[in-house]
C-alpha cells in the first residue's frame, strides 16, 4: 500500500566550521539531540545512489528541475540489519520520502544486477524501483557517506542538521563492506552543510537561532559532489 506522505520545506546551507560551532551552541539549549545518535551526538550514514547511464538524476539537479527523484539503499554507522531503499522527491524547497526496508541479502542481489525478484516484491517501492531499473535503465552510480549531527524540534516538526566529512566511492560493491576505499567529495572538509526540514511553518525562535535570514542558501547536493569523480 502506498505511504501517505506529505511534502516538507527543505533548506540546505554550507557554513564555515567557526559559524557551525556558535551555531551548535545555540541550538543545544532549544532543540533535542536525534535519540538514534551514539554518545557524542553522531550518526554515519552510507547510501547508495542510483541513475542511469544518461545521468538523468544527476543533469536533473543541475538543471534546475522543479520536480525529480532520487533513488537510494541507506545505512547507518555500519549496521546491515536495518537497511532501508528510499525513493526522494522534490519540487523546488519541499520534499518528500519513501522508503522500505530490505534485507542485506537482498541489498546485494541488486548491486549485483540480480533483479527478478523485486518484480514480485511485498514492498511497492522495490517493485517502483525494479521497473525503473528495466525501463529507465536506473543503476547504482556512486557511494556516499557522510556524519550527521541532527536536532529536533516538535513545534513544527523541526529538523536541524549539520552534515560534515562527505566521502565518495565509485566502487558501489564495497556498500555492505567494513573497509570501505572512499575519499573526500568536498573542497573543505571542515566546511558543514546544514539542512533545515520543517512541515508548514518555522519556529520563530528556530529563525533566530539559526539567523536565517544571514545565511545564503546553496543548491548543494552530496550526490552531485560525489558525482564529480565519475
């Protein structure tokens, strides 16, 4: 059955390491740390990003596309026992999530190309993504990883993120492996990209921790930087 969903505002901004601690600070005494953060505060994501070999997803973002989607397999802080596929979308600031949990087992049959049987998958978005895979001829492209630093806040279903140490692997088999080869996607790895996800309105006084209106929004996408290698 398909999710109900609905679209969310998304704000994404690269601020220099000085700004990210102040801001860090501000935050703290508002906001509540992620629950599914380890004792520093953290978590490790590593996704999988799919496209296909005319870079649809990728000239999409560059393009400036009002409405896309991205497909992904995700995980964190290197645990395989809950792996999700999501498929995102987005029209201009708001965006949208689905997702489905699939096995590891089955995470390794489609990096492998071994795709008949999400034909008949219990999942909608394994079989979305499996006719995508046929007819859109979507592959896994690029590996991505990076540290996330999230807070929370539930006047307005608040999300506050600070995204540092991206890395990037083209060799999409290493996804379920510990000794990942990756390297660094960004020109500054101190730099942080905040995102700021909220449903209908913004918090004021999030505004004014944040300081919003000080900050230059930027189109940054990790998959877009991870793509610059290949």
């Amino acid at each position: 059955m398909e999710q109900e969903k609905h679209y969310r505002h998304e704000l994404k901004y690269s601020i220099p390491y000085a700004e990210y601690l102040a801001m860090r600070m501000r935050l703290r005494a508002v906001m509540t740390t992620d629950p599914h953060t380890d004792e520093s505060g953290l978590y490790q994501i590593r996704s999988i990003y799919f496209d296909n070999s005319d870079d649809k997803a990728l000239k999409e973002k560059i393009d400036g596309i009002a409405l896309r989607e991205k497909f992904r397999i995700r995980y964190y802080n290197d645990d395989l026992s809950f792996i999700t596929l999501e498929k995102k979308m987005k029209v201009d600031n708001l965006c949208v999530k689905y997702d489905a949990p699939i096995t590891e087992d089955e995470c390794r049959r489609i990096l492998a190309g071994d795709t008949a049987f999400m034909k008949d998958h219990p999942e909608d978005l394994v079989r979305e993504l499996y006719v995508k895979m046929k007819y859109q001829r979507l592959r896994p492209r690029v590996l991505v990883s990076y540290v996330r630093e999230p807070y929370i806040y539930a006047p307005g279903n608040v999300r506050v993120t600070f995204d540092s140490q991206i890395r990037t692997s083209l060799f999409t088999q290493e996804f379920l492996n510990g000794g990942v080869s990756d390297i660094s996607a960004t020109d500054k790895p101190q730099d942080m990209i905040l995102e700021i996800k909220y449903d209908a309105f913004l918090p004021g006084v999030i505004q004014d921790l944040v300081r919003v209106t000080s900050l230059r929004q930027q189109a940054f996408s990790k998959y877009g930087a991870c793509r610059r290698f290949g």
